[in-house]
C-alpha cells in the first residue's frame, strides 16, 4: 500500500471483502480513485484533480482539455507549453 501510495485500510477492505491482495490493489489504481491520492508534477498530493486543479488556479475543464491534446502534467497545470522543436 505505502509502496503504490494507497490507503493501508481501504487495501485491507477489500481483501476483508474477498479479494485477493493483487485485485484489491489493481482496483484502487484504477476504479477507487477515491482512494488513491492525486499527484501534481511537484509530488504535492490532492484528494481529487478538481482539487488539485483549484490549487494551481487552472479551470477543470481547460485541465482535461489540455491533457487531451498531450499536454503534460506540468504543461495542463501551469499553462506553459513549450512548442515542438522550440527551446526554451
């Protein structure tokens, strides 16, 4: 759990719920997002990506749109996107 960064007690639900500890932990890296912590490109952890969006003052959906087009994590919360080819 501490290795992928998920609840030691949500892990241990689902195992109490009968599955094994590779289901459980599959699950909450994908379908329990509520349980996973989101992560911004400086390792800060947010309970949600409408909070960590609020945080870096970016609109939710010009975050999921950037990200769309292959902007980075970094590039969607900051809105600096360096051109292809281009240096910085």
């Amino acid at each position: 759990a501490k290795e992928h960064d998920v609840s030691f007690s949500a892990l241990a639900y689902h195992i109490r719920k009968g599955k094994t500890p590779a289901e459980a932990l599959k699950y909450l890296l994908t379908c329990g997002r509520g349980y996973r912590k989101i992560k911004d490109h400086l390792g800060n952890s947010f309970p949600t990506y409408t909070k960590m969006t609020e945080y870096w003052g970016v609109n939710h959906t010009t975050f999921n749109k950037r990200c769309s087009s292959g902007w980075s994590l970094e590039e969607a919360l900051t809105g600096n996107r360096n051109p292809k080819g281009k240096e910085v």
